[in-house]
C-alpha cells in the first residue's frame, strides 16, 4: 500500500513540478515580447495549466498522508516531512505572488465556470489592464514567482524521490 501511495504520489508532484519548471524556461523567450504579445499569450495556459494544476493539491494531500504512513524513527519520514514543507512552500508562493497577477492577466477572457470561480473573484476589469511600467514590474514578479515555486518543487521532489528509493 505504501508504494502505491509513494508512486501515486511522485506522478502528482512530477506534474506539478513539470508546470511550474516549463513556466521558468519560458521566462528569457517572453522577454522579447511586447506588451500586447505578452499579455494575449498570459491567456494561453488556460485552462490547460489550470486543470493540470490541480495535481498540486493532489499531490499536497498526498505527501500528508505519506508522511502520515512513513514510520516516524526512518530517513524517508524526515526526507517526506521537508518534502511536504517545500510543496507547502511552493503552493504558498502561488496564492502569494502568482495568483494575484494571474487575475489581472486574466481579467477580459472568456472563462468557462470552473475558471471563473478560481480566477474570478477579485480579478480586476478589463479597462484595468497594467500601463507599460506597471506591465514590465508584474511580468517581472509573474516570471520570478514560477522561478522561486520551480526551486521549491524541484528540491521537494528530490527529497520525495530519495525517500523513496531508501
């Protein structure tokens, strides 16, 4: 039962590293990009990214109960413990930083029910999208917050992954 968790597990926490790690690649390519290209491909990832995101919580309550089930004098319950602090980490630095802008990205798409309730509320109007200056500071602060959730989940996945396998 234990390695059907851990391996259940490690494909959620893979997905969700995957988003998040593809987001900090595209950052030096979007760069070149001007205001209006940038803004017009924010609107791309959903709903894609936003139902694939969904293995991040998954993979959050996975870990729990992985560290729920690992005996508590092993390494791989200290390895699953600050696994799941890391995941923690990287979930906090969405709702703290990324979500915020996503909103403001997302502000004059058409989103079907699903995203209007998770993107929705608070999101700013359409006559509200940001001013060059104000642009360039929240693609900065967009791009980072992938960077800084991209180093969180690839370090939680090496300690889930060692845990594993020990």
């Amino acid at each position: 039962m234990l390695v059907v968790l851990q391996v259940l597990t490690l494909t959620l926490v893979a997905i969700a590293v995957g988003l998040v790690v593809a987001h900090s690649l595209e950052w030096p390519g979007k760069l070149r990009l001007t205001r209006e290209q940038y803004l017009a491909t924010q609107q791309i990832y959903y709903p894609g990214f936003t139902w694939a995101g969904m293995a991040e919580p998954l993979g959050l309550l996975l870990t729990f109960l992985l560290v729920l089930l690992t005996p508590l004098a092993t390494p791989a319950f200290w390895l699953d413990a600050a696994g799941l602090i890391l995941l923690l980490a990287m979930h906090g630095a969405y709702w703290l930083l990324t979500h915020p802008i996503n909103r403001v990205w997302l502000a004059d798409a058409e989103l079907g029910s699903a995203g209007a309730g998770f993107f929705g509320s608070g999101r700013s109007p359409p006559d509200s999208l940001p001013a060059e200056r104000d642009w360039r500071r929240l693609r900065h602060r967009w791009e980072l917050s992938h960077a800084i959730r991209a180093g969180f989940g690839l370090c939680a996945m090496v300690l889930l992954l060692t845990a594993t396998a020990i």
